[in-house]
C-alpha cells in the first residue's frame, strides 16, 4: 500500500501546481490585484462576505482570486479562515436607522421622509453588453461634485417605512428587546427554531436558494403577497463594549443591505387584521438576497402568526434551513466523488449474488 | 481596573498557547504524571500553572467559578481582561478553580449528561505541590500504576463510579500539572 | 481663538478606529514609548441586527477585529479595538488613545483627530451628494398642457 501513497503524493503535488499556472492564466496577461478585485467586483466580495458570514472585504477578494472566481469555494476558503479567529465580543445591535444610506426606495410609499434614493443601481439599465468596457482605456471617471463645508449638524436619521404603518397599529410591531440571541456557530441548530436563528441562517445561506425559495412563495406555494416596504442599503457604524473601558465604542462602520417587505394578511384564528412583515438583512450590497432572504422569513412565519401550513417547501422550516447552507450542501454532495470502493465492492457482490439467486430459482421452476 | 491586572498574559500567544496547550493534553493523557507550563504571570492567589490553564482552556463562553481566596478582584479584573470568561455559580461552572478546601463539596459541579457526559465541569485545585507519592492511580493512559499526592481519594472514588459521567480534575502547583480525568481509578496506598 | 470642546474617550476611539491605517500613520508616525499589555491580537465580533430594524436582535455574521492595549512610561493606558487586521494600526491607535488622557491631548487633538473628522467628514459628504443626485424629485416634471 506503499507504493500508492506514494503516486498519489506525487499526482497531487502536480495537481496543484497545475492548479496554480492555471490560476494565473497566460502570463502575458496582467495579474489580478487583490485591490482590484476588492473595488471592482465589489457585488461578488459582498456575496462571499455575506455567505462566509464573515466581514472583510481585503480577505473576501482574496478568497475569490484563490478560488479562481468560484464563489461557493471562496465562501468555504473565508468560513475555513474564520474557525481562526477567537471570538472576542458580540456587537451591540446595528442601528439601520441611522444608516448612511446609498439607496433607499419603497414600492408602498411614493412619498416618504428621506425621499426615494435610486443609488448606483442598475435597476434602470437596458441590460445589452457594453463594448466599450471591453476596449482599453475607459474615460477618466468624473470628478467627485466638490464636498460642502463640514458643517456642525448631525446627519438627518432617515426613518424606517414600516414606523409610519406603525403609527396607526396596521403593521404588526417589533418591539425592541435586549434578549441574547441563540449562534448556530457555537450551538447546534435544533429544530424548531427561533426566528433569530433562522434569520441567521438566511443571511448565511445560498443567494440562489433562497432566491428560489422566495420565488415559489411568489408563484403560490406559501399565500404570501409581498411589497417591498423598504430597502436600503449604506453604511451603519459597529460599536462593541470594551470590558476593560465598561462603555462600548464605535471600531468600524460596514455596509449593509436591509429589506422590509409588507405582506397582506386577512388575519386568522389568533390574530386580527393587519400587515405583516418579513425582514431581510445581509452583509453588504446583496439587494437580490436581502428581499428574497424577507420574503422566505415571513412563509417561515406561518405558525406563529396562525396561518395553515399548505405544504408548501418555503414554509417547511426542516427543509429550507437544512438547505440553504451552501458549504454543507457542496460539501456532502462532493463527497461522493471520495473513493467508496470498498462500499461499491459490497454492492457489486451483492448485485451478482442477487442475480445468480433469481438465474436459479427461475432455472428451479421450469 | 487595576493597571497590574492588564498584565501577566501571555506575550507571545501563538507559541506559548500550543505549547501549554500541549502539555495539558499530555497530563490528561497520562494521569498521575507531572508536567510543567508557563506562560502566565496571574494575580495572587493563582499559581502560574493555574493562570496559564485558566489562559488556555477557558474563553468568554466558558463558565468560571472561583473559590475561596481565588475570588478576589485582582484574580477577576485579571480573567476580565485576558480572557472574557463569564463568572458562574458553582452548580453551572464549566470550569472551577482554587484549592481543594475552597471547592467543597465537589457534588455540586455538573457531571454531564448520558447523551453529552462532555457537558461537565473541569476542576482546577491549585495545591502547594505535587509529587508521585500518595493514592494508587491506575486505568486508562497508565501503564500499570502510579502515585499522587491527591488531598483525599473517596471524593475521587465516588466520582470514578459515575463514569462514563463525572468531572475531571487538574491539579495545579507553582508551574507544575498534573490531571486526574473520570476514568481513572484511585486507591489509598 | 475659540477653545474647541475636549473630546470624550469614546469619540476619539471612534475616530482613530474608523480612521484609514495610512492616514493615521501619516499624521502619527512615531509611537512613544510604551510598554505592551495586550499585544495586537486578531480575532472576530459577531454583528448583530435587529429584528425588523428594531425588535430582537439576531447574529448577523462576523467581523474582523484587531485589539491592543499599551501603557506609557507615565502609566496611561491606552486601548484600541479597530475593525479589520492591521495590527500597528491597532498599536498606534492603543497609543494616541493613551496620549490623550496627558497633556499632549490639546496638541493631538489638533494635529491628529480634527484631520481624520473632517476626512471622515469629507467622505461622507461625498457620497451623500452622490446619493442625493440620484433622488428622485417627482415634482420636477413640467407637464405640456401647463405651459
């Protein structure tokens, strides 16, 4: 058995050389920078940002240049790096209304506080190929519009949608609360879950997965009618508790992607009428998988809001949470390509003694 | 807090944590058997093997009890700073700490659970000194017997007869360690 | 001259924190004397929301973290905790935050948090007027049979 370790030392050695050259590709050709990467597929960074489930742009765009754009392998390379790094503290909870914002639109209201922001969307682009991004030397960027003087005033709060249904008790309420929350990174997710723990999940999970999830509630399994209330997306400060200092300070600021949808809702056999909410909020600009990640949260929430469970996938908690984990779903799928040769040598065994069992008894009856 | 509560941690975490680390682990392996660790320069009344385990094993989701003269605010502002563990009554510790007397009766830490006999405690008796003299110890890791000077055996007794539940015992004395895990069966000689 | 308002420790944390590492090195290059208490370390913070914006909160994901506490010669003490993994930008903020509590917290105040402020400032700016460029003013159309 010597002897084949050996090979296999040797083909895997020259597997990842081979895995190296092409990495880079034609040498003639420029290599990526990680700035690059980090400024220019800045939605790609966000993705394995927010499905690594760890922020930090520098170590994301790496990831993605060592994983030669596969972005489910370059979420297991930040989800492997993270298991490094001792947990030092919990956050204090973001406070997205005082976000930065960069974009933030409601399809509810049309005119609301703070006005409707499109921000550098591509909503409005007619989507055909632009050549001229292919040519070399695009045209130098436009000059930034000159600052205004730094003024004393604190920056206007732009104000959440959902706080106007608020006022007139037509939206269900969230109230605020201290409770610590449950860590499917510390404890086992057991079911049933709190909807802390699944919102977790969510934004850790698959942006495909969801976003088919969040479709068939659409196309009717699951009877929600979602609008999207409010999205925004922009910059929110962090802010820890310093144990040695007994107050919390600010030590970044990150970017975020907050979704509110408004479903209409008849009411049920507990609760009255009104609209209920779904909520989606992922790490940087992920806009598709922060209004797919509401609209899976609020099918998820049909028992407690004493809704009927019509079957429907979406609303199954066992199947959608187990699921849209991306790395423990690539990771059981590509295990079976692993050597099962002693478990497939059973089986052939079994296949033939099988067969020579059915060749005699038909043999016995004629 | 105390400025000297800032220090005495480790300075060179990497290195000295995996070595410390590793001579746990060798301690637990093979009971009765003295090792020594460094690292960690921890307030009065911790022993530096103490301070150096406390530095290693527990973290801010470990819950620590102290006992006796270990619960003082030095030893406190020290764990606050350099590790974060939360402090815990003895029936909910994941971890205990001081001298044998300080941590009567030992029936109250957890022994764990049939379906998870991990989730039990881990006790660390800070002691004047450690020696192979004393109770028989043999079972798993020793190869036919060795000694300790353990401060009784019939606590350790009783505990041995809940295996596979039960808590596991570090023994601590200036830099020296020593472990007396679950499986291990004690005699007085 | 105006005297400007002493800062308190917890802004100008903040402000070395958020401060890009360059910058911060630019206007402080050299660190004083100092012992080291807690060597720069890295690790994570788990982020965490709130339900609905503003009820429960949940774990978001994590963050990079990097930690340092130093003390000077005089016996401040000083503490960084900063987003990201630059460990001298940790150091060197752990040691402006300890200069700031003697008397050379007028002079860095001056030379060192006001400049990141208005950086900080600036950038925000910025983008604001970028985002209020994309506003949309639905008043602003000038319907035909109105002329």
């Amino acid at each position: 058995m010597y002897v084949a370790v050996k090979g296999g030392e040797r083909a895997i050695d020259n597997a990842h050389q081979w895995l190296a050259d092409e990495r880079r590709g034609t040498l003639s050709v420029p290599e990526l920078t990680i700035p690059q990467i980090r400024e220019q597929m800045k939605l790609a960074v966000n993705r394995v940002m927010a499905e690594g489930s760890l922020y930090d742009p520098d170590l994301a765009a790496l990831a993605i240049k060592q994983a030669r754009g596969d972005l489910i392998e370059a979420v297991f390379l930040i989800r492997a790096y993270r298991t490094t790094l001792p947990r030092l503290a919990a956050t204090q909870p973001i406070d997205t209304g005082a976000m930065a914002v960069d974009r933030r639109i409601s399809a509810t209201f049309k005119d609301l506080p703070g006005g409707q922001i499109l921000g550098p969307t591509f909503d409005y682009t007619h989507r055909l190929l632009d050549f001229a991004l292919m040519a070399e030397g695009e045209p130098a960027p436009a000059a930034p519009p000159t600052a205004p003087a730094p003024s004393a005033e604190p920056e206007p709060r732009v104000p959440h949608v959902t706080s106007f249904l608020n006022r007139d008790g037509l939206i269900e309420a969230a109230e605020p609360s201290d409770a610590w929350p449950p860590d499917l990174t510390r404890e086992p997710m057991e079911l049933p879950a709190d909807r802390t723990l699944r919102l977790q999940a969510l934004a850790r999970g698959d942006e495909g997965f969801v976003l088919s999830m969040a479709y068939s509630t659409q196309r009717g399994y699951g009877r929600t009618h979602a609008f999207v209330g409010e999205l925004r997306i922009g910059t929110v400060a962090v802010a820890v508790e310093i144990p040695e200092l007994g107050f919390a300070v600010e030590i970044g600021e990150i970017e975020l992607t907050e979704c509110e949808t408004v479903n209409q809702f008849k009411g049920s056999r507990t609760e009255p009428p009104q609209f209920t909410r779904g909520y989606g909020l992922v790490l940087g600009q992920s806009e598709r998988k922060a209004i797919a990640m509401s609209l899976v949260d609020r099918a998820l929430r049909w028992q407690e809001l004493g809704e009927d469970f019509t079957g429907a996938p979406a609303q199954d908690e066992e199947f959608v949470l187990m699921h849209c984990d991306n790395i423990q779903a690539t990771g059981f799928l590509e295990h079976i390509k692993l050597p099962h040769y002693v478990d497939f040598q059973a089986e052939l065994e079994l296949v033939r003694k099988l067969r020579a069992e059915a060749v005699a008894m038909r043999e016995a009856a004629e | 807090m105390n400025a000297h509560a800032l220090e005495g941690g480790f300075t060179e975490a990497p290195v000295q944590s995996a070595r410390a680390f590793r001579e746990i682990l060798e301690a637990v392996a093979r009971p009765g058997t003295i090792h020594r660790v460094q690292g960690a320069r921890p307030p009065a009344p911790l022993s530096v093997a103490a301070g150096t385990a406390l530095l290693v094993l527990t973290d801010p989701t470990t819950h620590l009890h102290l006992a006796g003269r270990a619960d003082c605010p030095a030893v406190r502002e020290w764990i606050a700073f350099h590790i974060g563990a939360p402090l815990a009554v003895a029936e909910e510790a994941d971890f205990a700490l001081g001298t044998w007397d300080a941590l009567q009766p030992v029936s109250r830490f957890r022994i764990g659970q049939p379906e998870y006999p991990d989730r039990s405690a881990t006790l660390i008796v800070d002691c004047d000194r450690l020696v192979n003299h004393g109770p028989t110890l043999t079972g798993p890791g020793i190869e036919n017997a060795t000694w300790l000077n353990l401060p009784e055996t019939a606590a350790f007794d009783a505990n041995r007869a809940l295996f596979p539940l039960g808590f596991d015992t570090l023994f601590t004395a200036g830099d020296q360690i020593a472990a007396l895990p679950r499986s291990t069966r004690v005699e007085a000689t | 001259m105006t005297q400007a308002s002493p800062l308190s420790r917890k802004t100008w944390m903040a402000t070395l924190a958020k401060a890009a590492p360059a910058r911060l090195a630019a206007l402080f290059p050299d660190l004083p004397p100092h012992a080291v208490l807690r060597q720069p370390e890295i690790g994570a913070v788990m982020v965490r929301g709130r339900v609905g914006g503003t009820g429960v909160p949940f774990n978001l994901g994590e963050m990079t973290v990097t930690r340092a506490s130093v003390r000077l010669a005089s016996g401040e003490v000083g503490h960084a905790w900063v987003q990201g993994r630059d460990k001298l930008h940790a150091l060197r903020a752990a040691a402006v935050d300890a200069l700031m509590q003697t008397d050379r917290a007028d002079g860095l105040t001056a030379q060192v948090l006001r400049p990141l402020e208005v950086d900080a400032r600036t950038h925000r700016e910025i983008r604001a007027a970028k985002a209020a460029g994309t506003k949309v003013d639905f008043f602003t159309m000038v319907r035909g049979e109105d002329k």
